[in-house]
C-alpha cells in the first residue's frame, strides 16, 4: 500500500506574519481554506495539522506544497514537485 499524499495548496511559500510565543497549526493535508493553517479540512483523511510555536515575531515562510523535510517552513522542495 502506498503511503498517502498530501495535495500541493501551491507551488511555493506562504509569506506570514507570526508572533512570538503563539502556537499555530500549520495544515498539511493541503486542503484547508484558510492555507497555510489549518481548518480541519484534514478529519476525513490520514492527515494531522503541524502544531508549532513561534519562536520569533516576523514574516516566516511556510510551506505551500506540503512536502518540505523541515515541516512546516518552506526548504524549497516546491522546486522539484
């Protein structure tokens, strides 16, 4: 059985303005209307959002493809997706 696949929201970051301090959910199932956080979109499915805090205040570039290896910002890997 092959592992499931998260949809691509889009092919490159999202610029977002964090806090720091605050906890966010970023979505990785790619199916939240609310991109790059998560909408709970992912409960019929084999997705669970990314909980993180934010470890500084300023702009943060999360991943939009949802297959980056530093979940959840972005490394790059929309590149080659």
């Amino acid at each position: 059985m092959s592992e499931p696949v998260p949809n691509i929201a889009q092919k490159g970051p999202y610029a977002v303005e964090l806090e720091a301090g605050k906890v966010y959910f970023w979505c990785q199932c790619g199916n939240s209307k609310n991109q790059p956080f998560c909408d709970g979109s992912h409960k019929s499915g084999p997705f669970t959002p990314v909980k993180f805090t934010a470890e500084t205040t300023g702009t943060a570039y999360l991943c939009g493809c949802k297959h980056s290896g530093h979940k959840p910002f972005c490394d790059g890997t929309h590149k080659s997706v």
